[in-house]
C-alpha cells in the first residue's frame, strides 16, 4: 500500500468528486490516461498526486511495477475556507468563501 496525499488544495471538494469517480478502483497507466484528457482544475492535481503516489511506491520498494498498480482508493475531505470580503451597499461588506480541499491517494499492487 502506497499512498500521497495533498493538503490545503485550492479547489472545492464538490468539484472534485466527478473527477474522482472516474479513476477510483483502475490502474494508474488507464487513470493518466482519463486525466489527461479532462480540462478541468481538480484533475490535473489528480494527476500529479498519482504520479507523486507512483514515484513514493518506487522508492520504497525497487522491484514494484508501475503497470501493475492501481488507484485502491482516492479520498477527498473538506479543508478550511478563505474568508475574503467584497464590499456592498451602503458600507456593508458580503463574505465570500473560498473552499480548500485535502486529497489522499492509496495505490496497490495488483
């Protein structure tokens, strides 16, 4: 079990999630491939976390096969959210939240 994670994403966990559903439970050369073909934010960062899981496997154990792993799980949880403020009428100020985001991703070998 190899596993990377990332933390204080800038991305919302919401729009993580569709991303998400399409690589869980596949392996990583078919889960690069889905990704790199997707336009949107979460999966580019996906990705990355992917290929940082896979280099983590290979360096803990020399004779692991890339081609043989596979995405065991990819968990999402909610991080804190910036607070920014605009301001409104009347001097008001709205709040604004800007979400983060924690990603985890489990890889093992087939």
């Amino acid at each position: 079990m190899y596993q990377a994670t990332a933390r204080y994403v800038r991305v919302s966990a919401q729009k993580s999630v569709r991303v998400i559903d399409l690589v869980q439970k596949k392996y990583v050369n078919e889960a690069l491939n889905n990704l790199a073909f997707m336009p949107n934010k979460p999966a580019r960062i996906i990705e990355k976390l992917i290929k940082s899981a896979v280099a983590n496997a290979q360096n803990v154990d020399k004779n692991v096969d890339a081609k043989r792993l596979y995405v065991k799980e990819l968990r999402i949880g909610k991080g804190p959210h910036l607070r920014r403020f605009q301001p409104k009428a009347m001097g008001r100020a709205g709040r604004i939240l800007k979400p983060l985001s924690h990603f985890t991703v489990v890889l093992e070998e087939k």
